[in-house]
C-alpha cells in the first residue's frame, strides 16, 4: 500500500523530481466541496495502484508558490508528473474510472 505525501512549497520540488514512479498531484482545499468528494477517490487510487504511481497532494491555500508555478486556477486539479514534470492534467471532480483511464492505471 502506498502512502499519500503530503506536499508542501518547501517540499515539492524534492519530492516530486526524486519519485521513483510518476507521480498524480492533487491540488486541492478544505473548503473545496469537489475536493473533498474526490480526496478519497485519490486515496484509493494510492492504494490500488501504489506499485505504479506515488500520490501526492497539495494544499493550495497553504503553498500558494507551488500552485502559483504550476498555473492552478482552478481545483481540484490533478496532474500527473512523469521524471519530474507535468505529463497529464485534470481538472475538476471526477470518477475513480475516469481518473484510472486519465492517467493510463487501468
């Protein structure tokens, strides 16, 4: 089982560049109502597929840089960083299917 990383601007970069697999990002806030309904659709997808893919994510309101750099306007967003850098992005809620198809777990 995979944990889920808990991504801060002072980490992020370390975290992300280091990861041995690709790495899904949710960027995301506590009163988000779309965040909080895909949270626990990220969660099993870290314990699905934690062989393939690390989970990270990314409270925008506390790490405003990290966001800031990767253009968030929106949340949730989840992005897939593949050696490091953005391979993938999704925005807004949606099925633990269509994020598997998304990001190519299924």
């Amino acid at each position: 089982m995979s944990d889920v990383k808990t991504l801060t601007d002072a980490t992020f970069e370390e975290e992300v560049k280091n990861a041995t697999t690709p790495m899904i990002v949710d960027f995301w806030a506590p009163w988000c109502g779309p965040c909080r309904m895909v949270g626990p659709v990220i969660d099993q997808i870290a314990e699905e597929h934690g062989d393939k893919v690390s989970i990270g994510k990314v409270n925008v309101d506390e790490n405003p840089g990290t966001a800031g750099k990767y253009g968030i306007m929106s949340i949730p967003t989840i992005i897939l960083f593949k050696n490091g850098e953005p391979a993938k992005k999704v925005i807004g809620a949606r099925s633990k299917a269509d994020f598997e198809k998304e990001f190519e777990l299924a």
